[in-house]
C-alpha cells in the first residue's frame, strides 16, 4: 500500500488564536489542501508550520453559518 502524500499551501494567514509555551500555535488560515480550493482553515501548528495537528476546514458559507451562530450565543459580550 502506497501512503498518499498531503500538500497544502498557506493562500492567506487570519490570525493566530492561541500559542502554547512550546510554540505551537493554533490558526484560523485560508488553506489550499492537495491543490483542491482554498478553504477556511482551524488547525494546531507545530513551529515553522512544517507539520500540523488535526484541524477542521470550512467553506465561506460554513464560515458564515458558524460566524452567526456565535453571534447567538454570545450576544452582547
């Protein structure tokens, strides 16, 4: 069995949410996996982004929804 190599390129840094005393940062990036279309991107980062821990990925329409959801449920805050 051949293992499948993942490529993924940074189209557009957001923001970096939070960072750990070791460095690993989680991020809110616009991402191109595997050459397929950019997608919002939530995921841990080692340092220097060589490798990343499992995340979520999101279209703008998924983006949206999550965006008035929290609106929701954080009201006023």
């Amino acid at each position: 069995m051949t293992e499948k190599s993942i490529t993924y390129e940074i189209v557009e840094p957001i923001a970096v949410l939070s960072e750990n005393e070791k460095g690993f940062t989680k991020e809110i990036n616009l991402v191109c996996w595997n050459g397929a279309e950019p997608k919002f991107d939530i995921r841990n980062w080692h340092p220097g982004r060589e490798r990343s821990g499992k995340g979520i990925t999101l279209t703008k329409d998924e983006i949206i929804n999550l965006m008035n959801a929290m609106e929701e449920v954080l009201g006023d805050e």
